[in-house]
C-alpha cells in the first residue's frame, strides 16, 4: 500500500497542515521551519513526486497571487509587508493536501463550494481574531468577499488537481 492509500498517511497529512496552520498563524515566520519540515516529510513519502511538486506549487502560487492582491487592495493588512513569508508557506502547506486528506470530499462536488466558501472564510476569520491579518474593510463585507472567492478557489483547485494527473497519465491514489 502506497503512503498515500495509507489512511494514517491521509490522517498525518490533516494534522500536519492543521499544526502548520496554527503555528504559522500564531507565531509567524518563526513557524516556518517547522511548516517546511513537515512539507519536506511530505514530499519524502508521496508516489509521484514530479505531479505532487506541479499541483502543490501550481496551487501555491495562485493562492499566493490572490492573496498578495487582497492585500494591494488593502482587504489584508498586514504589519511592514505586502504578504508575509509565513502565509506564503501556509499556502504550500494547505495545498499539500489536496490531493491526500481533502481527496475523499472530490466525491462531491456539488458540495465543494460550500465547503470552500465556510471552510476558507472561517481560516482567514480566525487568522484575523489572532491577531494575525487585519482587515481593511469592515467584518461584514471582507466576509462576504472571502465567502465568494472560496467558493470559487477551493473547487477550481480540486479541478486543477483532477486535471493535473489526468495529463499525467497516473492515478495513483
């Protein structure tokens, strides 16, 4: 059995974006070994490395552009920079895991606008109530802009994914 068919494989994945999740959250740019460690573990265990690479930077650095457009439009605010390093590696880590522990909800999706447009909104509320980002806007309408956009950015990332290891030729989940 593959590390990625492993379901302690899938359950170590969640858990190492969650720890990357709250430590880079709260601590900064000082998590950040910590987060590529566990990045680096990733990488050292998943088949198909070459497609991993493709879909964890490809889904990065979307993520990574988007973010660092908030952040010129003054929806993120962040202390003496545009975009931190740290939330930049935390988009390396959630995409990470894509394809692993988030792959069982590809069975739905109907349901994975929804998911995006509660599950991202509430990260970047709760990074906001820890004092991580600021707001530019008032609550409501940085809210209702996050809940739009995550209803589109996590489908089209499961689709970027789909669509990446059928060009591969392999599926080796």
């Amino acid at each position: 059995m593959s590390a990625s068919h492993n379901p302690a494989f899938l359950l170590i994945n969640f858990a190492g974006f969650q720890l990357s999740w709250w430590t880079l959250v709260v601590f900064g740019d000082s998590a950040i070994p910590l987060a590529l460690t566990l990045l680096a573990l990733h990488f050292a265990v998943v088949p198909n490395k070459p497609l991993e690479f493709r879909i964890v930077a490809g889904t990065a650095l979307t993520g990574i552009a988007i973010d660092g457009l908030l952040s010129l439009s003054s929806v993120w605010v962040f202390p003496e920079t545009v975009l931190p390093l740290w939330l930049a590696v935390l988009w390396l880590c959630f995409s990470a895991t894509l394809r692993h522990s988030l792959r069982p909800l590809w069975q739905y999706p109907r349901v994975l606008p929804m998911l995006g447009a509660v599950g991202g909104s509430s990260s970047y509320l709760a990074a906001h109530a820890l004092g991580a980002v600021s707001l530019g806007f008032n609550l409501l309408s940085t809210t209702l802009l996050c809940v739009f956009l995550w209803f589109l950015i996590f489908p089209l990332g499961i689709k970027y994914c789909q669509y990446c290891e059928r060009d591969s030729g392999t599926h080796d989940h």
